[in-house]
C-alpha cells in the first residue's frame, strides 16, 4: 500500500516535468531503532529511515534493478531542509513532518517513538523528498543528490557549502524587527495571507482533534451494550440469539471507528502540511522584507555619504556634524587633511555605488524567482488541499456506510427476536 | 436446615406517609396543551395507545373492547399548591360501563391511589409501574414541557398496560378511575392508615422469619428477575452514557464548522469547497441533535420503564413469598398446637393455604403475560433506535454525497475513482 503511494505520487510528479523525478525513483520505505552514542556522549535510541532510489529509466524499461539505499535520521532531514532555505530564499520550501506529535486527541500518543507515530512520520518524509525532488528548482540540487545516493559523506559535503554561516546570519536578521519604508505590496498581501492560514489550519486542526476525540467516545460506549446484550441473552429464552448477534454487532460498531479515525490522521497530516508550509511562505516574504530593507538602507547610506562630500566640497554646512561643529569651535583643518577626506569619501561612495547596484539586483532578482515560485506554490495548494477536503468527504461517506451497514444488521436481529 | 432461607426484605412494607407525590410542580407556567387530536374511533386510537407500530398492537384492536388516552396537561393552582392535571378519556363499548365515553381529570396521585389498590387487591400480578416523582440527575429539567411531556407518555403508557390486562382492567377501582368526576369520596374508602398498618406489622413479622424454601419455578424467577434487574440498569445507564457523549460530539462540532469557513473566507479558489465542508458539517450536527432527540424520547423511556418493571417484579416475588411464609407460619402453629386450638387453626391454615395457592397461579399465569407483552416492548425499542441509526447515517451519507458531486461536476469529473 505504502509502495503504491509513492509509485502514484511519483508519477503525479513527473508528470509536472522535473529533472530529478525524471530520473529517479524515491521512496521512504522502512523505519528501524538505532541506538547510539549521541554528541554529549550520551546513549540514545533514535529511528532511522531507509530511503530507496531507482532510476526511472530502467524501471520504465521493464528491468527491475535492486533500489539503492541508504539510512538517514530524521535530524539529517532537518539539516538537509536548513540548507535548502538557506540556499533558495526565495522559495517556498517543502515542510517536513512535525517533529512533535501535536493536536493530539486522547488515544492517539504524543510519544515520538509509537509505532503509528514513526509510520506517519515515514510518510511525511517521502513526502517531502518526493515535493523537493519534482520541485523546478530545487531538484537539481547537487546536495540533494548527495542526501539521497551518498550514505557517508554527505553532511561533510553540505558542511562545505558554509550554508551554516549564512544560516546563522539569516536567523539574526529575520528575527531582528526592521522598519522597511516601501516593501511590495503583494509579498506583504501574502505574509499577511500566510499568517492568516497558519491560524486557520491550527484552529481546524485543534477542533478535528477534539471532534475525534469525542467521535471515539460514542463508538466506544456502544461497546458496553455489545457486553450487556451479551450477558443478557444468556437469561432470555426466546430473546435469547436475537441479543447474542445484535451484541456481536455493536461490538463491531465499536471496534470500527479506530479505523476510521487512523484514515482520518492522514487527513489531519496534509492539513499539517499546509500549516507548515504556511511558515516556508512567510519565510520567503520576509527574506523581501529583508532584501528592501538592505537596498533601503545601503541607498540611504549613499545619499548621505553624497551629502557628505557635497559639504566637503562646498564647504557649506546642511546637516549637523561633529566635524563641522569642531571647525567651527577649534578652527578649519588643513587642505591636505581635507584632500585625503574627500578622497576617501569619493572611495566609498564608489563602494556604496556598487553595494546599491548589487542590492538592487539581489531585491529584484528576488522579487522575480520568488514571485514565480509563489505562484506555484498557489496551485499546487489549492489544487492540493481541494483533493484533501474530496478525500474527507470520501471518508465520511465510508463511515456512514459503514453504520449503516452495521445498524441494518442489528436491526435484522432485532426483527428475528 | 438446608441454606435455602430466604433473607427477609420488609422494605416493600413500609408505610409510605408521603401524601403529596405530585405537589413538586411549582411554576406558575400555564402549560400547552399537548395539541393532539381526539381520536373519534376506536380504530383511530390504536395508533395513539401504542407509542410505536407493532404486529401485537394490530392483533389487540380487534379485540380491544376499551381505549383510554392521557394528554393536555394543564396546570392548576390553588391557594395551597399547584400541580398539573391530565385529562384522562375512555371509549369502551364494555356493558358494565354506563356510557360508551368518558372525560376526567386527574392527577398525578390519583395515578399512585390506583396502582396502589390494584397492588392491594392482586398482590402477585405485575402492575405496570409508574413514572417516577422525581427525575435523576436533571438529564431532563424538572417541572419544565419535557419533564411534563415525558411523564404524560408514561400515565398513558400505565393505563394502556392496564386496560390490556386480563384481569386488572376489569377492576372496580380501574373503573372508578376512569369514570369517576371527583375521585376524593373514593379515594377516602377503603383500608385506611390504620388498617394498612395494621397489615405492615403481620407482614413484617411474618418476614423475619424467613421462608422455609421456594417453590422451584420461583427460585427459577426470582433469579431471572434479580439476573433482569442488573441488565435493565446496565442498559439504562449505557444508554443514557451514549446520548451525554452524543451530546458533547454534537458541541465540538459546532465548534469545528466555522473553522473551515472562516478559512474559506481568507482563501479564493478554495473558498467553496470550504464552504462546502462547513455546510456538511453543519448539516450532519443537526442531524446529530435530531437522533440524539430521538434516543430520548424513544429507547431511554422504554428501557427506564423496564428497570421500574424489574423493582415491580421483584416486589412482587416479596410479596409472594410474604404469602408463603404467612401460611407456614400458621402451619407450623398447627402442627405444635394444643387440642383445643385444632379446629380453628385448621381452619386458618386452609384459608392461607388457598390464598397461597391461589397467589401462586396468578403469578404463573402473569408472568407469562409480562416476558410477552416486555419482549415485545423492548424488541420494538431496539428495531427504532437502530431504523433511526440507519437513517442517521443516510442523511449524512447524502449530506456528503452531494458536496462530492458538486465537486466533481467542479472539476469536470476528472477526478480517480474512489469507492
């Protein structure tokens, strides 16, 4: 079933016209306990994910080469995600599956290592590498190549692309508050947009949970007549069988709805994924923020830096300064002095030049990839989460059927008593 | 001495001084009347005097020569109390009634007087139970229309019990009862305080003597009916547990529909089915509230009046013993008597021994009567609560089926087959 999935989801994504899924076939296929000694030398038990790769071609040929594979935790997933915001600002970058169990309801554990827990977690993840490797952009990644193919060696190899730096520096500024006096006003439309779905997935996800919740509560109880019917029957002559079978009955009801609540799970993971994603969107929103601001303030360093030298030139005074303020009280300095200011000044206002070019171009450039990459990002969420709410009502239709089913049956032994 | 004593219970026998059983009404709410139709014909009663269709029901019209109903509640007040007052009307075409029709009002204690002297008369029949005074843990508001509503249902449930029976419905208090404009005179005839304590005492200490040994047929009973007691609890209170999770399934939903139209609201291509899922669930909460409706005024009354039915059971079985155990007692007095005492303790022994004999076979025949007329009631309780589970689930199958065809028509029907 699991291996179907990912064929299905596979070949939806090659349809969308990516290099990598061209090539390859990925899939999250097992999940193991390991333990080992961790960075503080402490003994922890972790899960590892085994991940396959084919190529496509041979597989489309009718061959069927073994898969290669390899082993990853999931904080290598993380590192592998870390560097790819870092590397791709301005896209919108596939979220991987919660690293905490959340909007729990009462039977499901928050425990990371319950089986069922690892099991949706499993999927999460070939989720992810399937979305990142039929992503246009992010599938050419050599990284990505390498966090498939190459077991050892690879967190080296991301190391060396000093992601970690830029990683950090990124953290810094996008969490510092900035004031930017003229950001576009369709990427703050679209923070503001992302902000506003991060809450509505959160507050749709906490009242499924409880719904859930209280759903098992009513099936549950049924169960008690199953028991009652039961002990019941064994006292009655002729009601006697009729109560028997209707018992068994309810007790099947009550059995039923850890199915159907597990299928539900599913639901509730691709409604996550878009509570997540919402966060990759208000990244790539703020990264323009962040590209404005440092076009702002690199343009505003060059006007005043202007102003400066217009004033060294000039010798007239238009803004406060200390050093005119000194001229003023201890004398003007001497015309060497003043040469080798001006030329300094002419020095950094040729930098500043070139700093505005370059943030210029950093802003637009961002402007434009990211603008693109939101858009598809856009249909693929609608597309997405309009499949996921027909996918529900799928579900709640299986489920009424499956009562109707059950309380036919009962009924029929009702009739026969 | 074999270990079959059986313990003596003289609870039944108690006095019960409370006069004002249904003096708990205290609002000055004028209630509604119940808006049902007189029933112009025999025929037409039958659909009134059985709460659902059933083949039982069916085959009695033909020979049911008596239909009573119960309904408009109304309240009155007086200058010390209020109560509600049930108008009670009799078609019969029996000849020791004077008239084919009858119209009374009573209340809820004149219900407990009849009961009471029907019990008094045939003290191993099973007389239907009564709704009880009060009503538990406030699953229904006291005093208010469901508490009134529900209450009524049960009277009429009572005198329709009663009318079928074979032998109660006959009785002279039934008649009075039903015919009587003013029960006060006949009410105040009969055995009174003192004779009724009179009663209590003998009963009482017959009772501590205990009972030599059961009859097998009623030790058989007596641990079918303690066997029932259990179970009819269980499935009261299992039932009464499934409608309060009902009803808290029922809050969360409403709490979860406007998530997904507030998110509708924030999204464009998505709005509609948002919306639309929304719409759903809106649709199948009410659906919800209708069943949970439905749970409480049809499966929760009908086990509940069985639970009352096993404590009527097992006062009978006491009483039956009580019976037993007055005979033995005069026997065993006769067979340490003394000469001159002979004659008249033979005879007391040989009345108490027809009145024993005579006990039992009430019971006998009574008893069938009952699991009858119970496995009919209950089997058609259960085969309504689950039509009404089935069509639960049909609404909303139907609920969900057409937003997914509104979706695909959306979509241009491009969508895999999901079965």
């Amino acid at each position: 079933m699991n291996t179907l999935v990912c064929l299905l989801q596979s070949r939806k994504m090659v349809e969308e016209g990516s290099t990598l899924m061209r090539r390859m076939e990925i899939c999250v296929a097992e999940a193991e306990k390991r333990s080992g000694k961790n960075a503080v030398s402490m003994q922890e038990t972790f899960t590892v994910y085994l991940i396959e790769t084919r190529p496509m071609d041979a597989v489309a040929e009718g061959h069927n080469p073994a898969p290669d594979c390899l082993w990853r935790r999931y904080s290598e997933f993380e590192l592998l995600r870390n560097y790819l915001i870092v590397t791709y600002p301005y896209i919108v970058v596939p979220p991987l599956p919660e690293k905490r169990a959340e909007f729990v309801w009462h039977k499901l554990s928050a425990d990371n290592m319950d089986p069922d827990f690892v099991e949706r977690r499993r999927v999460g993840l070939e989720n992810f590498l399937l979305r990142v490797a039929s992503h246009p952009v992010l599938c050419n990644d050599k990284i990505l190549c390498y966090f498939l193919t190459e077991e050892h060696g690879w967190k080296e190899a991301v190391y060396e692309t000093g992601f970690q730096a830029k990683a950090d520096s990124r953290l810094r500024a996008l969490s510092a508050t900035f004031r930017v006096r003229n950001p576009d006003k369709c990427f703050m439309e679209m923070k503001h947009y992302s902000d506003e779905l991060q809450s509505h997935t959160s507050q749709l996800l906490r009242a499924r949970a409880r719904v859930a919740d209280r759903l098992y509560g009513v099936f549950k109880v049924h169960g008690n007549y199953g028991r009652v019917f039961s002990e019941w029957s064994a006292i009655e002559k002729e009601m006697g069988d009729g109560l028997q079978s209707a018992g068994h009955h309810m007790d099947a009801y009550a059995a039923s709805i850890d199915d159907i609540l597990e299928e539900e799970e599913h639901y509730a993971d691709q409604l996550k994924e878009y509570l997540f994603y919402a966060e990759a969107l208000r990244a790539v929103c703020r990264k323009h923020e962040l590209t404005q601001f440092e076009l702002e303030m690199a343009s505003q360093d060059l006007i005043s830096k202007k102003q400066q030298r217009e004033e060294l030139a000039t010798g007239i005074v238009r803004t406060f300064s200390f050093k005119g303020m000194t001229n003023k009280l201890f004398g003007q300095e001497a015309p060497e002095q003043r040469e080798a200011r001006l030329k300094l000044l002419e020095d950094l206002i040729a930098e500043g030049e070139e700093t505005v070019k370059e943030k210029t171009i950093e802003r637009a450039e961002h402007v434009e990839k990211a603008w693109v990459d939101i858009q598809r990002f856009k249909e693929q969420k609608d597309k997405d989460l309009r499949e996921a709410l027909i996918n529900y009502a799928v579900m709640q239709i299986s489920m009424c059927k499956k009562g109707i089913q059950v309380w036919s049956n009962a009924k029929e032994c009702f009739l026969k008593m | 001495m074999s270990g079959h004593t059986v313990p003596a219970d003289f609870s039944e026998h108690m006095l019960d001084l409370d006069e004002d059983e249904d003096l708990e009404v205290f609002t000055k709410n004028t209630s509604l009347p119940d808006g049902s139709p007189l029933p112009n014909s025999p025929s037409s009663m039958v659909n009134q005097y059985r709460l659902e269709d059933d083949d039982e029901g069916k085959e009695d019209a033909n020979t049911k020569d008596i239909f009573v109903t119960v309904d408009h509640p109304e309240s009155q007040v007086t200058a010390i109390e209020t109560f509600i007052l049930y108008r009670v009307v009799t078609r019969t075409t029996r000849s020791d009634f004077d008239s084919s029709e009858y119209e009374v009002r009573r209340r809820y204690q004149d219900f407990v007087w009849l009961r009471s002297k029907l019990e008094e008369k045939h003290p191993t029949l099973i007389v239907h139970p009564l709704p009880e005074k009060f009503v538990m843990k406030g699953m229904v508001e006291r005093f208010n229309d469901d508490f009134i509503e529900t209450r009524r249902r049960a009277l009429h449930r009572f005198l329709n019990k009663i009318s079928e029976h074979p032998i109660l419905s006959y009785s002279q208090h039934f008649q009075v009862f039903l015919t009587a404009q003013d029960l006060a005179p006949h009410r105040k005839q009969g055995p009174g305080f003192l004779s009724r304590m009179g009663e209590t005492v003998r009963a009482v200490a017959n009772s501590v003597r205990g009972l030599r040994s059961r009859p097998e047929e009623f030790a058989v009973m007596q641990e079918y009916v303690d066997d029932f007691s259990n179970k009819m609890c269980c499935m009261d209170k299992v039932s009464q547990r499934i409608i309060k999770e009902q009803r808290e399934y029922v809050d969360d939903l409403k709490q979860y529909s406007p998530t997904y139209a507030r998110w509708g609201e924030l999204e464009e291509e998505l709005t509609e089915p948002l919306k639309g899922v929304a719409s759903c669930v809106v649709q199948c909460s009410k659906e919800a509230e209708e069943h949970i409706q439905h749970l409480s005024e049809v499966l929760v009354p009908a086990l509940h009046e069985y639970v009352l039915c096993a404590e009527t059971l097992k006062a009978v079985m006491r009483r039956r013993d009580n019976i037993q155990a007055e005979f033995e007692a005069k026997n065993e007095a006769l067979l340490t008597r003394k000469a001159e005492q002979e004659a008249q303790l033979q005879e007391e022994v040989d009345v108490l021994a027809d009145r024993m004999e005579q006990a039992n076979n009430s019971l006998k025949g009574d008893w069938v009567r009952w699991q009858h007329s119970m496995k009919t009631d209950l089997r058609s309780a259960f085969i309504s609560a689950a039509e009404k589970n089935v069509e639960y689930y049909e609404k909303c199958l139907a609920v969900w089926e057409s937003f997914l065809v509104s979706q695909r028509a959306e979509a241009g029907g491009g969508q895999e087959d999901v079965a």
